[in-house]
C-alpha cells in the first residue's frame, strides 16, 4: 500500500501549491518577448565581458551596464516606472521603481503578486562580495523612503550564507520587522541575471526570493523556465 502524506507534509504541499498557482497567474505579464530577451541576452553579455580578467572596462563604465541591466528588467515589465539617483538629505539612492499604472491595476485584478508599490533597487558594482554594512545601509534607506522592498543588484552578490554576513543579516532584519510591516531585501546577482537569460521571467524569481525569505526555504531550486520558453 503506498503510504500518504503526513499531516505536516499535506500541508507544506498544500501551500506551495497555492504559491506557484498564485505565482502563474502573473508569470506571462512578466516574460521577455523575443526583441527584448536578444537585447537582454546583449546587455548580459556585455557586463560578463567587462568581468573578465582581460578587460579593461574601469569601474563606472561596469557600473553603467549593471544600472542598463536593472533597468532594463523592470522596463520590460510594463508594470514599473524609474526614478533614478534621487537624492535624500544624506544619502543618494540609485534607483526607486513605482507602479505604474498598469501594474497598480494588476494589483488590484489579483494579477501581480508583488504587492509593494515601491521596490528600492540598489546596483552595486564591487569586485568582490557586498558587504554586511551595505545591507544595514539599504534598510537604512528603505525606512528613510517608507520602503518595504529592497533588491540589491551585483555581480558577485551578497557575502556569507544561512545565517552570517550580509546573507544572514537579510533573514535578521526579516525576523526583527513588525509582523504586518516586514523589510524584506533580497540579493540578485549573476546567477540570477542567467536564469532570467534562460527564461525565467524576473518578476517569477523576485516573488519566489521573496517567498525564500518569508518560509526561509530554498523555493527558488523549484523554479523552471516559463512554459513558452521551453517550446
């Protein structure tokens, strides 16, 4: 006789049902079509190029492809607009995506599964790992902007794994928020800007970070390139 879930795996399987059919709903306003994925693929290929030992790419000209490539991958949402190196009273912040019109009424039709209105988007372009002091100075904008969603954006992505360095320092500052108003900043790097050249649409693997984070479960490995990518 095949033996059944237990009541605690029913229930895990039950819920990440419901996360990927809440997931899907949005997966094809998110997808790249076939212009926007050669230009991509372009802008990837140009940054991995700048990365190589025998380049002499300086550092601003790094960074100028890195802030294209962010840039980039919200604009071909449709659902986002840009408002870029906006100056607090202390601080510069890279760049603060708003909902635009056509995402606001995604939200409200159950369409998009981010809900967060603003999403600070910080490109940072270091040759090594970033550090656990950027991670306190993004939550440090964030509060300043009234932010609950910050992305980190780097080439080599955050330092430390689990629970230490900058990695562990995200999960902290998730467990330590308000239940209902919770900070959440996630880490994209390279790995992630190849999944999105191999199909996966980047709003799916935002929202699966997102659920990584809340349930501290590795949800991304159960990812896969979009149903028309695989045709």
């Amino acid at each position: 006789m095949k033996q059944g879930l237990s009541p605690n795996e029913f229930l895990k399987s039950d819920i990440i049902a419901e996360l990927n059919k809440e997931k899907q709903q949005f997966e094809i306003l998110t997808a790249l079509s076939t212009e926007e994925r050669a230009e991509y693929s372009l802008l990837l290929e140009k940054l991995m190029g700048q990365h190589e030992a025998a380049s002499v790419s300086t550092t601003a000209e790094k960074g100028k492809t890195l802030e294209k490539l962010v840039s980039f991958l919200f604009e071909s949402t449709h659902l986002y607009e840009a408002k870029t190196n906006l100056r607090t009273s202390s601080n510069e912040i890279d760049t603060l995506m708003s909902l635009n019109e056509n995402g606001r009424r995604h939200v409200y039709n159950g369409l998009h599964a981010i809900k967060n209105d603003l999403i600070l988007a910080e490109s940072k372009n270091y040759h090594g790992k970033i550090s656990v002091t950027w991670v306190g100075k993004v939550q440090s904008l964030m509060q300043y902007t009234d932010c609950r969603l910050a992305i980190i954006f780097s080439y080599h992505g955050l330092s430390g794994k689990d629970w230490k360095d900058a990695v562990g320092l995200t999960k902290k500052i998730y467990l330590g928020s308000p239940k209902d108003d919770k900070y959440i900043i996630l880490d994209f790097n390279l790995k992630d800007f190849q999944k999105v050249n191999e199909g996966i649409p980047f709003l799916s693997l935002i929202y699966d970070k997102i659920i990584s984070l809340r349930t501290d479960t590795n949800f991304e490995s159960a990812i896969a390139p979009h149903p028309a990518e695989e045709q």
